[in-house]
C-alpha cells in the first residue's frame, strides 16, 4: 500500500511538475488556458456595465478557478518530498497568492482584484514551450542583477543624500510662499526633477533656486546610465550553461543544468 502511494505521487509529481512527457505538457497547456481565463473574468468584473449584466456569473467563475487552483496548489504540497521547501520557493508563494485574495475578498471586498497576480504563473510558460534559451537567458539575467545589489544599493544610497540635501537647500532658498511647505515636500521635488519626471506642480520662482534645479536636472542625466552600467557590466561577465525544464522532485527547483545528476539546491537526485 505504501509502495501503491509512493508510486501515485511520483506519477502526479511527474505530470504536475514535468513537462516532459504528453501527460504533463497537456496539464500544464490546461493550466495556462485556465489562468488566463482566470484573469480575464477578474478584468471583466472590474467594468461596471459587465458588471452590472453578469456579475454574478463572473463571481461564481472567479470561485470555481480559486478552487481549481487551490485543489492544485494542494497536490503540488502532496508531491514534492519537501513540501515547506516549495511553499517558500518562487513560484510556490506565487501560486499561494494567486488563490488568497479570493478567499480574503469574503472578508475585504474588493481584494478580489488582486487576483491578477494570476497572471505570473504564465511564467511556466517557458518550461511547457521547452524554451530552454529563455530560461538560460532569464537565469543570466538574475545572476546579473544578484551582483549588481551591492552596487546598486551604493548607488542609491548616493541618490537619497542628494535629494536630502538639495531638498533641505530648496527649502531654505525657495521657502513655503513659492509652495516649499517643508523639507519633506522640497524632497518630493528633488526626486520628481532628478528623475526627469517633472509633474510640474512645485516650481522654484528664484534666480538662485532655478540655477540649483538646472543643476539637479543635468545631475539626473548622468546618473540614469550609472544602474544600467552597472547590469550590463555584469551581465557581460555572468554566463551560464544551458538549462532543462528538470524539476527538482523534493524542492521543486527548476532550471537545472543539462547534466546535472542531482539538485543545486538541495542535493535531491534528479
């Protein structure tokens, strides 16, 4: 009996994980039409003329998809061997978001609309299609971004110190009669005119404020190329093998390399 049991969730894990064999590609080809279909109800209940006509079938649809993608949820917890492993995974807590707010609308009216979220779980996409370049290139990408954090993270903090101290200028040069209420606003304006943004709702009315804004704006030029420096300098050096459409059976950890005997993250034979 436990070897009948242990059997069953191998094949469910193969079917609801792989896309490997027939099985497993019609699920997850089901899967997709079933989430976009998901979406485009939650789209239609936000327009109030359709709304109005047939609310009530798009709510019992919106229903009957949550409870499809829950029983879902729960099978994919049933197949892997760690299942906390995938609740925390990626694509794990995006399934769970992709059916709470329906259950969290019973209670918040309106967090229904957040079903769209539904929408990231097309990401397996890549996998059903087998377009193996695609997810070499979206794991570049990240190693990429991964090592630019630091970076980054300098680059911003760089950014907050300069509207902190041109706002606080701002405030001192423009004052509250040419709308610089205090420092927090005059920050407001530093990001919306470093960023190039200009709203256009706060102005400086002095000699002195309008030449510290020409300076903030020609600033904002130069610093818009300094992130996308920063990722392309690493995405030159990041390279990485190609990638199966291999699922983890304990983790659910896809994206593994083509030869690779077993999982890179928790060490599962794969």
């Amino acid at each position: 009996m436990s070897r009948s049991f242990s059997d069953l969730r191998a094949r469910l894990h193969e079917i609801i994980f792989e896309a490997d064999t027939p099985e497993g590609r019609l699920f997850d080809v089901v899967l997709l039409v079933i989430i976009t279909s998901s979406v485009a109800v939650v789209m239609l209940e936000s327009v109030a003329a359709v709304r109005a006509r047939v609310g009530p079938t798009l709510r019992a649809l919106e229903w009957g998809f949550t409870i499809v993608f829950t029983i879902e949820y729960l099978l994919r917890l049933a197949t892997v061997r760690r299942p906390l492993r995938y609740a925390r995974s990626t694509f794990g807590v995006i399934d769970l978001l992709a059916i709470l707010p329906t259950y969290l609308s019973v209670l918040l009216p309106g967090a229904q609309s957040l079903l769209v979220i539904r929408l990231l779980r097309l990401l397996r996409i890549f996998r059903v299609l087998k377009l193996a370049e695609y997810l070499r290139e979206s794991r570049t990408l990240v190693q990429a971004m991964r090592a630019s954090r630091r970076k980054i993270s300098v680059f911003l903090l760089a950014v907050v110190t300069i509207v902190v101290v041109v706002g606080a200028l701002m405030y001192v040069i423009e004052g509250e009669r040419h709308g610089f209420t205090s420092i927090p606003i005059s920050i407001y304006w530093a990001i919306v005119t470093l960023t190039t943004v200009g709203y256009g709702d706060l102005a400086p009315a002095t000699p002195l404020g309008r030449a510290l804004s020409v300076l903030l704006m020609l600033t904002g030029y130069g610093i818009i190329a300094v992130p996308t420096g920063i990722v392309t300098v690493e995405l030159t050096r990041a390279s990485a093998q190609s990638v199966s459409t291999q699922v983890c059976p304990a983790c659910g950890l896809g994206e593994h390399e083509q030869d690779a005997l077993y999982c890179r993250r928790c060490g599962t034979k794969l």
